[in-house]
C-alpha cells in the first residue's frame, strides 16, 4: 500500500460560501483524518476562536491530539491610525492547517511557511 | 411615607442601577507556563490578601478559569477600579497527555488532565467571546513571541475590541527580551515584569487603572 499524506487545497471561492461553523467542521473533518488543509483565505477572528474550542472538544487519548496551524504575517503588522480607529484588520492570508502530530512548522516569514510533514 | 419621597427613592433608585459601573471582568490569558496563574496570584494577594489558585511548572496547572472578584486597585494618583480577575488554562491548539508523563504524573492522571485542560481551553475561548471586559496577555520573555497561537489571540481580542495590556513576564531571567514583544505588537501597551520578582508589578496597576478604568 502506498504510503502518504493528503492536502487539500480550498480555494477562498469555496469558503466565501460555507458558514463559520461549515468551515470548521470541513477543517477539522479532514484534519482529524490526517490531511492537511490550506486555506486560500485564511479564518477570521471569530473563526479562528471558535476553531481553538472545537478543536479542544474533539481531542482524545491516544488520538487526535490537536492541530498545527500557520499564517502568514498580514500585508500590514501595525495598523494606520485610521484603520486602528475603524477597527478594519487586515484579511488573514493563506492559512495551513494540519494535525499536530503530523504537522510542524520550520520557519516563518513574511512571505513563506516552511513544514514538515510525517506519515502517521 | 409621602408620595414626594417615595418617587424619590424610586427616581434615585432607577438612576442608581442605570449608571453604577458594571465591575470590569480582566482576564489573564496567554500560552500555557507564561506565569498567568502566579500573576494572578499576585494581583489578590497584594489587593485583598488572598490568592488565587496553585502554582506549578506542569504545564496546564490551571484547568478551569479562576476568578476572584471585587478587587480594587489604587492608582498613585489616587484614581480607582474594582475588577474581577478571571485566570484562565493556557490557550494552544493541541495537547497530548503523553507531555504530562514527562512530569512524573501516572498515565491515568496524565489523561485526566489532558481532559480537564482541553475543556477549560475551550471554556476560555467562551470566556473571551461573551464574558470578559478586558485582557491582560501573559507572554514569557524568553519566548518567541510571534507563535501563531498569540497572533491568533491579540487578533481575536483585538477584533472583540477589548482593551488589552500585554505584560513580558520572566524578566529576571537572562534571555528575557521584552522589546522583542514590543516589537511583534507595537499596537499594545507593553509592560516587562517579573511575577516571582515582584519586578515593575506597580507600573502594571498604574496601566490596568489607566486602561481599565
């Protein structure tokens, strides 16, 4: 049997349709099953949030024990003084998501994400 | 009792509840072994003379959100808030009971804490959402600082629009870099200490009156 490691590629298209709660299910379904996900457009805030307490509820011994998760950097670190003052963030950018004990991330910067991924 | 100073009452009543200030919730929230319980810790201790919960270098000591409530904080200028401390379990994306084992806690306790420490992340991240009023991040000097999980967190704080101070704890220690945490969120209010020290614990309160208040 051939061994390997799933990616799924979700284009932003596809996630501007699905609901915060259809987006994280979609994420940790295929996480937990050991593929690793990379988001086009990353979650927001909320989502992000939400992601961390399903992602906790569904951790088991000797199972699925979390994930890993890497951003890079927004276009913009340091907010202007009028985006501060409307409290417009920067849209997250391209998001990998995978399981923690297959996942680890090498090196980040702004404009590249390094991992390593194992075979379960 | 005349009508006059019955309707008084109520009106001084109605005004009353209408603007008594709601007692701010500030929680403590940052990765896990950040020194968020020993700050905690301090804060009652040095405001009403009790503590909070235990201390230890396990990680995920603390598994439930904390709370102590009523504490007032005196400012040097003689300004004043009355908060509720809510400690919180360190927030990450993943944990393992085998990370435990490594403690010298036995595989049954090891799951149980795995369990309890998954739970009270989650009920953190609820916390955050629905019942607190400001933060304090805990981060640990000698720490990278821009690991996802607190890029994660100052953006979800930062997107609920709560009032943040971040405070670089463990400057004690000799590889503490604060100003790299000042770096990674210049946005923020940025306060080196050290909890075990009681190290610039008094420009804290100044800030939290300041900010909280």
């Amino acid at each position: 049997m051939q061994q390997g490691v799933q990616i799924n590629l979700i284009s932003e298209e596809r996630l501007s349709r699905l609901t915060s709660m259809e987006k994280i299910h979609l994420i940790l379904d295929d996480v937990r099953e050991g593929t690793i996900v990379i988001l086009e457009k990353g979650l927001d805030p909320d989502e992000q949030s939400k992601l961390i307490e399903m992602t906790m509820l569904e951790i088991l011994p000797d199972g699925f024990n979390g994930i890993e998760i890497e951003t890079y950097p927004s276009h913009e670190e340091t907010p202007g003084f009028l985006r501060r003052l409307l409290g417009q963030r920067s849209p997250a950018r391209l998001t990998v998501i995978g399981p923690a004990n297959q996942l680890r991330m090498i090196r980040k910067d702004k404009d590249v994400i390094s991992a390593w991924v194992s075979t379960r | 009792m005349s009508i006059f100073v019955h309707a008084k009452k109520r009106v001084s009543r109605f005004l009353s509840a209408f603007f008594r200030k709601r007692r701010s919730r500030i929680g403590i929230y940052g990765p896990p072994n950040a020194g968020k319980t020993t700050l905690a810790n301090r804060i009652a201790k040095d405001w009403t003379g009790e503590t909070v919960g235990p201390v230890s270098e396990i990680p995920h000591e603390t598994r439930r959100a904390l709370r102590k409530q009523d504490i007032t904080i005196t400012g040097t200028n003689g300004s004043t808030i009355t908060i509720d401390i809510v400690d919180t379990p360190g927030v990450t994306t993943k944990i393992d009971y085998k990370e435990f084992l490594e403690y010298g806690v036995g595989k049954d306790e090891a799951i149980l804490r795995a369990r309890e420490a998954t739970e009270g992340v989650a009920e953190a991240m609820h916390w955050l959402r629905e019942d607190i009023d400001g933060v304090i991040y805990m981060l640990d000097s000698t720490e990278d600082p821009f690991a996802q999980v607190n890029i994660m967190m100052i953006g979800i704080i930062e997107s609920r629009k709560l009032p943040v101070i971040i405070a670089a704890n463990k400057i004690d220690l000799p590889d503490a870099s604060p100003q790299q945490i000042r770096n990674a969120f210049p946005q923020h209010p940025v306060i080196p200490i050290s909890c075990t020290a009681g190290s610039n614990i008094e420009e804290l309160y100044e800030k939290m009156v300041f900010h909280f208040g």
